[in-house]
C-alpha cells in the first residue's frame, strides 16, 4: 500500500515494500493541478478513479484536487445520458480554468527550463572534475 505525504506545497508518494519508504514520486501541487486540467481537457469524462491512475496518486488526492478546481472555478461538473440511461458526469473546463491552465503551464516551463540550466551547469562541473582527476592520474 502506498502511502501519501503533503509537503510543502509537494505531494510524495511512499513506496511500501522491499524498499520502505522509498520515494517514488515527487510532484509539486501546482504541477497535480496542471496534470488534472490537462487530463480533464483531453477527455472530460474520465472518472476520478481513472483520474487518479493517469496521475499515480491516491484516489483521495485526486478528489481533493478535482473539488478544490470546482471550488475555484476552473473546472465545472456537467451531465450527460449514457447508453445504458444513468446519468453520468464530465469535467468541463471554464475560461477561468483554460487561463489558469495556460498560467500553470508558462510558471512551469519557466522553472523547468531554471532547472534544464541548473543541470547542464552540474554537468560540466562534473565533466570538468573527471578530466581533471583524469589528468592527474
């Protein structure tokens, strides 16, 4: 069973099992956020349980997510008729929600190319200790 922690801001995900607590998963919220809209948008009427393995977090996170997105009104609840004549529900996102989805997602891509810069910086760091410990062999 996997167990969820809410960190500063973050969700991680703790593998149970050969490895304990092992972390599997580290995604901030903001990115939960922009992973549901996302998903919400492609197809509006998954489930939150279908919801929940898209994203690998709890079916718990999921709907504390999906409701705080209604809360907000980014996303709205909408009915349909199945085939079978029970009514089911879709996901819809409103212009509130597309705006902030496209604000999510230009925050992230900011930090991620930060992080993109940060990393090739790392590495030729460490390219640069390689060669010289190369050298001095």
């Amino acid at each position: 069973m996997n167990s969820v922690l809410i960190m500063a801001g973050c969700l991680m995900v703790r593998l149970c099992g050969s490895v304990p607590d092992q972390i599997v998963e580290f995604m901030p919220n903001d990115e939960i956020q922009l992973s549901v809209l996302r998903l919400m948008k492609q197809n509006p009427r998954l489930t939150q349980r279908e919801l929940s393995a898209e994203l690998g977090v709890s079916l718990g996170k999921t709907n504390y997510v999906v409701k705080s997105l209604i809360d907000v009104g980014f996303i709205k609840l909408g009915n349909f008729r199945r085939s079978d004549n029970k009514l089911g529900y879709a996901y819809l996102l409103t212009p509130k929600g597309l705006a902030e989805k496209a604000a999510i997602t230009a925050s992230f891509l900011v930090r991620k190319q930060r992080e993109y810069r940060a990393l090739e910086r790392e590495i030729e760091a460490l390219k640069s200790e390689v060669d010289a410990e190369a050298d001095g062999l």
